[in-house]
C-alpha cells in the first residue's frame, strides 16, 4: 500500500520533533487547517466579523457540504456546533422518553454520555440498561436482540460509542444499526473517535443521529464538532434549546422551528473555526478514509506487537475489529509517570482515567491506562521511539 507519508509529514509542522501520539486527544492540524483558520481571523480584523463572514459564505456552506460527503447524508442533515459533547446532548435531551422507557447502552460508553442518562433517567423515569460484551469485549448484538425483543418495557433509544475514549475496540456499528431498524428504535451513535480514522457512513451505518469532533482524528480545530440528524427523524425531535436561528419568531406570541438540523445550532459561532473544519474534512477525504482506516489500522497493530513484545508491559485493547488506539499499562509504574517519563523523552501519550470510563474500566480490574493514539502521520520509528522510551517495569520513582 503506497501513502505519501513524505507528503502527510511535509503538510504538518507539529510532526517535526515530538513524536505526537496523542491523535485521539486532539490531532496535530495540517497547515491547510491553520492557514484557513488565521487567514479569516485576519479578515474578521480588517473588515469586522460580519463583513468577514459575508465574504466567506461559500466556505461556510462548504464546511457543511463537506461533512455531509464525509458521512454520506445530505447538507440539511447537518448541524455544526461546538464540540462533540453539544452535539450529542442536543440529540439525546431532545428525545421523547417516557417513564419506564428503556435505554439501551453499552461498556464502552463515554462518561459525560452515562452523566446525560442518569440525569435523563432521574427526571423523566426512563431506566438505563448496559447490554452485554460479546467474547472480544465489544457489544454482544445478541444480548442487544434478547434485550428488545423479551425485555420488557418500550426501548427510547439504543446509544451507542463506536470506538471508546480508553481503548482499540470498533463497536458492531452496522450489526447494531439494522438491528435498531427492524425493531423501529432511534440509534444514537458516539462517533467522536472513529470519524477521521475510519471509514463512517451513515447509510452503511444505519444510525439515526451521530455525533462527532473536529480536533480528533479529523485534525481540525478545537472548538468545533457536528451532529447528523437522519431527515425522517428531524421534525419528530424538538432542540432542548431555541434561539432566533434555530426558530423563527413569526409573532409575539409563536415561533417556528427550522425544519433542518441546523435546528440544533444556535447563531454565535467560531466561523474561523468553521472553515477550518470544512478544510480538516476535505483534507481528510482527499487522502481517502478507507486509505486512512488501512495505515492506521496496521500502525496501531503494529504497535500492539512491539509492546506486547517488552517485559512487563500489558496491551488492554479489546474487539474483534481494532483502530488507532492503544491502550497499555507498565507493571509496577504509575500510568501518569510512564506518560512523564515518555514526554522527556519526546513522546506524546496521554492518560484514560475509570471515570471517564465507568461502564467498563472498574469491571476489568482497571483504573487507568496509558493511551498511545496513531496516526497516518504518524511512522514506524515514531512507535519504536515510545517502545524505547518507556520505564523498566517496576522502575518508581
Ligand atoms: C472526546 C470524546 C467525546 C467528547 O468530545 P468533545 O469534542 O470533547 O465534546 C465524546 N465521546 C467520546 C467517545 C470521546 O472520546
């Protein structure tokens, strides 16, 4: 498989030096993002914000096309706002659910989303259920099948995390999406790590609301994140907030929803960052997802060997199918030390804590990991250098 990795490395400054191994905390940007991102913040100092933005409003529509084509839905499906977690919050709040409505979940589900639920479940009555992991720790579609056909009760929702915060695992996205077709029952999926390492399209998928970053694997900037609302769902979900963008005010004493997903935004927005994200995503899809998924996949696993291969250190990663993140721990030393000692040495790793990870950590005897992310930028020798560079198990101090 030929990728330019000269050209991948030659588009980002931040790859020169530090070995960054940290794409699933926030990726380094390529220069395109950069320059897009200053060039209109230089504008918005000549000319004001609103001018600034006039001029720019092809990118801005275009920032929307582009993540449209990266998920394989329509412009109107789209909401642009600030971060992942918005963009999931405003779909799950926005749900009707009912006392004794069930939620399905699963293990890998992110923190702030079990926090949603329980919050949810506390003021409406609905009740949260995990379903089982299947042999390779990933959700069991079967337990999922047992669940909504012989469970009892209505099922609201099933949510799912596609890839979690503090492991390798790729959840059965598709398997899980024609399930919650058949059985008539809304999908939200936690895209927030596999959108930008992998291959995600939403038709494929199968999932009604999908919610997603910028600053992760897509490599674009802090501050923005989307939302996928599937049309048939779109005017069935009222936005736990309104504003003068989402809705409109047609008299003193009624308003109108916009009928498009950008019934979730609201007017203020980040347009530096905007544009910058339409540039991440177009970037992405110039190299290709698929050819994106391929060398990370192999990175990663490669990875995995060479630390499976050093005395004392343990790989957690779980799933049949495995992405770009790998999850370790080093005998006998602190994961916060390994991740000190790996940035003295030009490293970049970060740590996953239980409590983003409640569903899931505490069951498997663990309370952190230390997690090394890669990407397509990323080389062989950037993974020998963290081997290199990791302490000697038992080595405290
Ligand atoms: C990082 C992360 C989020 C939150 O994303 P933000 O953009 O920080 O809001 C949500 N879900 C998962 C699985 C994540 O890893």
């Amino acid at each position: 498989m030929d990728f330019d990795i000269q050209r991948a490395r030659r588009d980002t400054p931040g790859a020169h030096g530090v070995a960054h191994l940290d794409n699933a905390g926030a990726a380094l940007p390529p220069r395109q993002v950069t320059e897009a991102v200053v060039d209109h913040l230089r504008r918005e100092a000549e000319v004001g914000g609103y001018e600034a933005a006039a001029v720019a409003a092809d990118r801005i529509d275009g920032t929307y096309a582009a993540v449209a084509r990266l998920l394989g839905c329509a412009q109107d499906e789209v909401a642009l706002v600030e971060n992942a977690t918005r963009a999931w919050d405003m779909a799950f709040y926005a749900l009707p659910l009912r006392p004794g409505d069930r939620i399905l979940t699963a293990r890998a589900e992110y923190g702030s989303n079990v926090i949603a639920f329980l919050q949810v479940a506390a003021r409406t009555g609905a009740v949260v259920e995990v379903v089982d992991d299947d042999e390779h720790g990933q959700l069991s579609v079967a337990d999922l099948c047992r669940r909504l056909h012989d469970g009892g009760g209505r099922v609201g929702l099933i949510a799912m995390t596609h890839v979690p915060t503090h492991g390798g695992l790729v959840n059965p996205a598709e398997e899980v999406g024609a399930v919650a077709r058949g059985a008539g029952v809304p999908f939200l999926l936690d895209a927030c790590q596999s959108v930008g390492q992998l291959s995600v399209d939403v038709e494929r998928i199968g999932c009604d609301l999908l919610s997603a970053t910028g600053r992760k694997f897509l490599r674009g900037p802090r501050g923005t994140g989307f939302l996928y609302v599937r049309r048939a769902l779109l005017e069935r979900l009222d936005p736990p907030f309104l504003d003068l963008h989402a809705a409109t005010l047609t008299a003193p004493d009624r308003y109108e929803v916009r009928p498009d997903a950008r019934r979730f935004e609201n007017w203020e927005s980040d347009v530096a960052a905007r544009i910058g994200l339409g540039v991440a995503v177009d970037y992405a899809l110039e190299w290709g997802l698929e050819a994106i998924e391929a060398r990370v996949t192999a990175l990663a696993e490669t990875l995995r060997e060479r630390l499976g291969a050093v005395d004392g250190v343990r790989v957690h990663d779980q799933g049949a199918r495995r992405c770009g993140i790998v999850t370790f721990t080093v005998e006998g030393v602190p994961c916060e030390k390994v991740q000190q000692v790996l940035r003295e040495r030009g490293v970049r790793t970060t740590v996953s804590r239980a409590r983003s990870a409640q569903l899931d950590m505490p069951r498997r005897g663990l309370t952190e990991l230390v997690r090394a992310s890669v990407h397509y930028y990323n080389t062989e020798d950037e993974l020998d250098r963290l081997v290199a560079a990791l302490p000697a198990s038992g080595a405290l101090g």
